[in-house]
C-alpha cells in the first residue's frame, strides 16, 4: 500500500504530530479522544476521498459543502414529511449524486472550467437549501416513529463491536475507493484522464463520462458525510458544510495528490485527513484561539501545495 518516498513522509509527519501532542498534553493520548478524532475525521474524509477523485482527473470541487448542505436540507424535510428514514436517506443519497453529475456535466458538455462550474453551483446550491429550508434550522426530524429514530441515529451515533458507525464508513469507504483505483479499469481511465486526456482518448479513454463519473461519486460522498452529521445533531441547519471543501482540498493537497491532476493515492488522501484532525484536535486541547488555529493550518497547507510543486 505505502510505495512512494511521499506517502512514507507523510506517514511519518503524521507518527510525530501524535508523538509531540502526545507529550504535550496527557489529554490527548487518552482512547476516548483518539476515538472522538477519528469520529470526527469522517466527515472530512469522505468528502476528502470524493475530491480526490476528483482532483486526479485535473478538477476541482468547491461545491462540496453546499451538496452537503442542500441533501441534508432534502432528508430532514422528507423525514418531517412522515417519510421513513431508510427512504429519506436513500433519497438524500441520490440527489447528492445527482448534484454532482450536474457539476460533471457543465464540466464535460457546458465546457466550464471546473473552478467556476463548480463555484456557480456552489452559489446555486446553497441558494435552494436556504429557499428549501427557509433560512432555518429544521428540527424534530423523526418525532413518533422509533424505527426511523433508530436508523437516522445509528448512522452517526450507533457502533458495532464498539467501533462508531462514522469510523467504520469511512473504512469501508477507503477499502472500496482503494480497489477502484488501483484493480480497476476505471481507475486506469481517472488517472489517465488527469495525467493526458489527448492521449488517453487517444487510447479510447471516454474522457466526459470519467470526468462525470468522478464528479457524481463526490456529490455522493459529500452527502453521505452531511446524513453522518444530521444523525448526530439531530437537525438540519442551512449553513452547514460552509467551509468544508477547503478542508477536503487541504487534506488531498497534505497527501500528496497532485492538483494538477494524474498523480496521488487515496491512501495518502486519508493521511492527510488525520493529520489535520489531530492538529485541529491537539491545538484545541492545548487552548490555543482559533484564529491562531487557523494560520497553522494555513501554512501547513501552503508547504504541501510548495511540495507538490516542487515534485
């Protein structure tokens, strides 16, 4: 699994962060917090693991957080409706899927620079989730009904053998990613597409349907990450996923991904995910403000993206 000289020293950036937060703060050592950061390392990382899909193919995804946003906005109101949860869920799946092939598509047959295809829907989606929404959190999602309670709270607050739901999505979620890249065919066609798309359709690569492909499963992944926090608030706020793609876009840029396209793993995308969870979650334990949080994590990200260009 771990092969380049890059994904080794981002393994071992990430062995010493933990060795050094380690040692500053007993705190953080302690299992019920390296579960709590792992917890919360989901829902980045399943939106991470979607943009680096599609960062591969030489796009980009600002849209994420509003896909998120907007098919949480969808569940929460069909689960008011009376809906029950396995449906609204399922649905709220498939409009986040759907979302992103509409980005794929002004990609692919509208011509759009991916950039500003995606901050068009950015705007966009996070326009109807705020008119679907009325500006309000919706609450009380599965008042009455356990069986639906039961589902909607299993999925960000269950466990199994004591493992919590998140973690074991988002395994799940790496070991399925992990074989389609690197023991498929598709997985040679995204990498051919973001190293040389003349050459790939050259070669017979169909370069739009790649391209519309990777941008449906990142709608998909970033909705499945917005029911993963709908279950553990227990509401839908219309401002939620503000934010959340440039987390995603740092953590595929702290792995080693090229954004250029053509190069990376999603191993190392997963590596960067816990390394800016822990960061976030040491610095906090260890009081430092948010807006000094911030500046760290900025120029952590800008040392990757010199990195990367440097390779």
């Amino acid at each position: 699994m771990i092969k380049s000289k890059n994904e080794i020293n981002n393994l071992i950036a990430l062995v010493l962060l933990v060795t050094i937060l380690g040692v500053i703060s007993p705190d953080f050592r302690s299992l019920d917090n390296i579960i709590s950061v792992l917890r919360q390392s989901a829902n980045n990382g399943l939106i991470a693991f979607g943009m680096t899909l599609v960062i591969l193919t030489g796009g980009i995804d600002l849209s994420v957080g509003s896909i998120l946003a907007l098919s949480v906005t969808i569940c929460a109101q069909l689960l008011v409706m009376g809906i029950t949860a396995p449906i609204a869920l399922l649905v709220a799946l498939l409009a986040g899927t759907l979302l992103g092939a509409i980005n794929g598509l002004m990609v692919t047959r509208g011509r759009l620079q991916p950039f500003i295809a995606t901050l068009i829907t950015m705007t966009a989606y996070s326009g109807l989730t705020f008119i679907l929404s009325d500006g309000k959190p919706i609450s009380n999602l599965t008042e009455g009904d356990m069986f639906s309670t039961h589902v909607l709270s299993m999925i960000g607050r269950g466990s199994i053998l004591s493992i919590p739901m998140p973690i074991i999505i988002l395994v799940a979620s790496f070991i399925v990613l992990y074989f389609l890249l690197h023991n498929t065919v598709f997985g040679r066609k995204v990498y051919a597409v973001g190293s040389n798309a003349k050459a790939a359709a050259i070669a017979g690569v169909n370069i739009n349907k790649t391209k519309l492909t990777v941008y449906a499963m990142s709608g998909f992944f970033a909705a499945l990450s917005g029911l993963i926090l709908l279950s553990r608030l227990g509401s839908a706020q219309p401002t939620l996923g503000s934010g959340y793609e440039l987390d995603a876009i740092a953590a595929v840029a702290l792995g080693g991904t090229s954004l250029s396209g053509g190069r990376g793993k999603i191993f190392g995308t997963l590596i960067g995910v816990l390394i800016i969870a822990i960061l976030n979650n040491g610095l906090n334990i260890i009081n430092v403000s948010s807006y000094y949080q911030d500046v760290i994590k900025g120029i952590v990200i800008l040392i990757a993206v010199l990195s990367d260009k440097t390779r």
